[in-house]
C-alpha cells in the first residue's frame, strides 16, 4: 500500500485542499504546528525538505529532520508572536 504525502496528510487533517495549506494563513500556521508535531519518522528526509519548501516558500537543505524541526519551530513561534513573517 502507498502511503499519502505528507501534505495530503496534513490538508486532510485541516480539511482544505492542498493549496490552502500555503494560501490561507489559518491553514499554513496549523499545518506548520502539525508538522512540529509529527513524529520524525512518518516520511523521508526529502519528504520534510518538500513540505516545508511548499507551506514556507524556503528550501531547507539541511542535514537532517530534526534541524529542519528546529528551523521550523523558531519561523513559526516568529509567525505566531508577530515578530517577522515566513
């Protein structure tokens, strides 16, 4: 059995397209939180380097997932808190 992308994965769990994920601002910061979440091990290392490219519009080539975790983390607590803009 194939397994989703994880961002028919996380559009499914926000109930939205795919595109809204990145277009609607609600969507994007849940999908990002959800995305904290996950458990490293649900996808590939550039599985995690395509969504965060596709929700953020920043290519995240780095080592492994849980510096892209990272990285993540601080860009949306920026988001949330106002302090700069993804």
């Amino acid at each position: 059995m194939i397994r989703p992308h994880i961002l028919d994965t996380l559009a499914q769990k926000q109930d939205c397209y795919i595109s809204d994920l990145r277009l609607n601002p609600v969507n994007n910061q849940a999908a990002l939180a959800d995305l904290i979440l996950l458990d490293n091990s649900v996808c590939p290392l550039n599985e995690w380097r395509e969504t965060v490219d596709y929700l953020i519009g920043e290519d995240m080539s780095l080592e492994d997932i849980e510096m892209i975790k990272n990285n993540l983390l601080r860009k949306w607590r920026n988001l949330i808190y106002g302090k700069t803009s993804i």
